[in-house]
C-alpha cells in the first residue's frame, strides 16, 4: 500500500486512517467483543449479524470516505 501511494503522491497515512475507522466499525462479523458475548449464547447466528450489518457498514464507508480527505488536510498530511 505504501509503494503505491508513493507512486499516486499520496500519503500512505490517509488509507490507513480510513482503513482503521473502517475495521472498528465492523458489523459484518461477530469478531466484536460485544457481539462474540450474545453470539455464543445462541441469540443468533452469523448470517443475521451479516445482514444487519451490511447498512451501517454502507453507510461508515461513505461517511469515512467523504470525512478523510477532509481531516488529511486539517492535519496536514
């Protein structure tokens, strides 16, 4: 990732912020902490954690991608 955004002339600390907000908002999978407690008592499965999942997931993809660029150039990078 970084040789290629050395080529692009962008910093690699830009993908790599909206690629750590992204992963910290993941509701696709019971990986969560939160999730991994109720998932193993049988509440639900994987499938209903992934279908649910997939509109905040949607909806933090387009957040993020509009508020980087925003806070790359407020931090300078």
């Amino acid at each position: 990732m970084t040789g290629i955004c050395e080529t692009a002339g962008i910093s690699a600390a830009v993908p790599a912020l909206m690629l750590a907000f992204i992963l910290s908002g993941n509701y696709l999978l019971p990986v969560n902490p939160n999730l991994m407690v109720t998932y193993s008592s049988g509440y639900y499965t994987a499938r209903d954690v992934f279908i649910t999942g997939i509109a905040p997931s949607i909806a933090f993809l387009i957040l993020f991608t509009l508020w980087t660029p925003f806070m790359a150039r407020v931090l300078g990078i």
